[in-house]
C-alpha cells in the first residue's frame, strides 16, 4: 500500500495519521476533528505530484468500500450476471439411506419449487427421516424468495421475513416438508441465505450448524455507475420471526463446529475426503463428554441402526464400533463422512429419528 493510499484510508476509517509526530495537546482534538474530505484530497492533489488523479481516486474510494463494507457493496455487471446463472441446488443426495442432503448455490428466484421437487424425489425412493440443508457458501439478494423457501418447511401461519418491500408470513399447508432438518452455515454464508438459516432457526423450522454466518443480511438498494458498475447500499434491515433483526456480526449457529478454513474448502469438495491430520476432532463449543460423539474423524460412523442396538444394550461408541467392524470387513469397505459439520449434523438428525421412535403413537 503506498503512502498516499494509506493516508486517505486511514482519513476513511476516522484515524488521523502520524498522530504520534505532533505534540500531545494536539491528540484530543484530532481525535474528534478530522478536516473535510475534499479539503485533504485538494491538498494531496496540489502537494504530492507523484500521485495521479487516477491513484487519488482509486484509494480514496477503496477506503470508503472497505470502512462501509458490507453496508456498501460494488458489484460488476459480470459478477451480477453470473450469480444468476447456473443451477440453484448443485447437489440432492442420500445420506445413511435416510437422511436427504441439498446444497444451496444461491437464493434467487426458483430456489423454493427446486427444493420442494428434489426432496419429493428423494423422499419417494428412500423416506427421508431427516434434511440437510447446506448453505454454507450461498449468497443471494432475493428476500422474496428467502421467505418461500422458508415457507416450504412451515404447516402453520406465522411471520418469516420483514424488509424494505414488506413482510411475508408463511401459509397454513397440509404439504410441507415434514422432517427434522439441520442447516449448515459458516462465515460465506450471506445475504439471502443467511436470513433463510435466521428464520428457519426462529420459526423453530431447523436447527443450525457451523460457525457464524457474513453478517450481510440487509435490504439493498442498487445504483449503475459511469463505469458499468453498481453501487450496493444497505438502506434497511431484515427482520426474521417474529421481528428478530439480522446484525452485521451475522447469524451464530446453535452448534458451533470450528474446522480450518483451508479444511472446510477440503471437506466441502468431497464430505470423504480425509486431510492431512485425519486424527484431529472438530472443537465444537456444544461438545458432549469425549467418547459419547459419533463424529470423530478418525471413528467410523454409525449407522441408525447401530445407534439403537448401542442404546438398548448399554454400549459405548468403542465397544459398538469393535463389534461391527467384523460385519463391516464382510460387507465391504464404507465410507466415512469426514465434514465434521456435516457429520454433527448427520448425527443430530439420527439422535432425532431415534427419540422419535420411541414416543408413544
């Protein structure tokens, strides 16, 4: 960063530079007044020939993105374009032959029926005890259609979103998806998709898991530029429930699950995939004494039904594991699912199908 650039950010961020160069009787006042915009940016103009008008701008609006982000967003025509191509569900799969997964790109206008669709179609061939909704690195701008999705799961009426264009209530259906569901969030997980993980949690529709979304969550309004580009300006906020706002510290999950960034891109690519230190446990600030969590990295994971016999003969996960790894050896090698928040959430909608089964009908 050049000198220049970081006098005028630091002007943008409400730090006066070289503060510890002047006497201390000036420090009060500086800290309070600053001179004018327009007044510093004459002086560095006239008085610093080897800055172009070009370099002035260029740092004096980067400082005003960067102090105002996310409230101020700019956005190119291309990467407007192409958040709005492309499929808006990149997977629909079966977990554990019970347990649906769809992972969101995107909350743009669509999302709900492809939802709605790929969970009758999963659900026709396998009765899904349970969904894994997965917004990790979803984004999106389409309150409207944040709000539908939401309504997808809901029976009964109640509030859902409240922003600039108003708010939206869910409607009484005899058809929304029945089953226990978790979503997955971490800190790309923003705009739309975080008030659709926020209203979710509010309306008592799933429970969430992960780390703390973006903290992007605000109604936008749009302005086109001399360049082709646009300027994102938050003018209001969004509200979940019933009148929850969304902060810019974004959502925090009810479990939290820390995995390393660079693991997470890993495990995100491929939920199989071992990394480089497979023995590592996910920290979670929800954790259950050592051995009673089923999803160590390093331990195969059980199935339901291996939960339930565990459960009625008074086994831990140990000694479960040691009497069906025989079987598992005939049977042929499974797969472990090593996401560590994929695996909680695996784990959490099983402990639900579990209780279920033994209510009384």
């Amino acid at each position: 960063m050049t000198i220049l650039r970081r006098i005028i950010l630091l002007a943008a961020l409400g730090v006066a530079p070289f503060v510890a160069n002047r006497p201390p009787s000036c420090h009060a006042a500086e800290t309070n007044d600053l001179p004018h915009f327009q007044e510093l940016f004459r002086l560095l103009r006239a008085n610093l020939p080897e800055a172009s008008d070009e370099e002035l701008n260029r740092a004096a609006v980067q400082g005003l993105l960067d102090h105002f982000y996310p409230r101020v967003l700019l956005v190119t025509n291309t990467a407007a374009a192409a958040g709005l191509g492309g499929p808006l569900l990149s997977q629909a799969t079966v977990y554990d032959q019970s347990y649906g997964y769809l992972r969101v790109v995107g909350v743009a206008p669509g999302l709900a029926d492809q939802i709605k669709l790929a969970f009758n179609r999963l659900d026709s061939t396998n009765r899904l005890k349970g969904v894994v909704l997965d917004l990790r690195f979803a984004d999106g701008q389409d309150y409207s259609t944040a709000a539908s999705l939401v309504d997808r799961f809901l029976t009964r009426e109640q509030p859902i979103l409240d922003w600039a264009d108003g708010a939206i209530h869910s409607t009484a259906k005899p058809d929304a998806i029945p089953v226990p569901v978790a979503v997955l969030v971490n800190r790309q997980t923003a705009g739309a998709a975080e008030a659709v993980a926020a209203a979710l949690r509010e309306t008592d529709a799933a429970v969430l898991i992960g780390s703390r979304t973006a903290g992007q969550a605000h109604s936008f309004k749009e302005f086109d530029l001399s360049t082709g580009q646009r300027l994102r300006i938050a003018t209001g906020e969004v509200k979940v429930g019933k009148g929850k706002v969304l902060s810019a510290s974004g959502v925090t999950p009810d479990i939290e699950v820390a995995v390393p960034g660079e693991d997470e891109k890993t495990y995100f690519a491929d939920a199989y995939k071992a990394v480089a230190h497979p023995t590592a446990r996910p920290r979670t600030t929800n954790d259950v004494a050592g051995a009673g969590s089923t999803n160590r990295i390093s331990r195969r994971r059980l199935n339901e039904a291996e939960l339930v016999r565990m459960q009625r003969e008074g086994l831990s996960p140990e000694e479960a594991e040691t009497a069906t790894r025989a079987k598992g050896e005939e049977d042929g090698a499974e797969q472990v699912v090593r996401d560590p928040v994929l695996a909680r959430a695996l784990d959490l909608l099983k402990s639900i199908a579990i209780v279920e089964r033994g209510q009384p009908r």
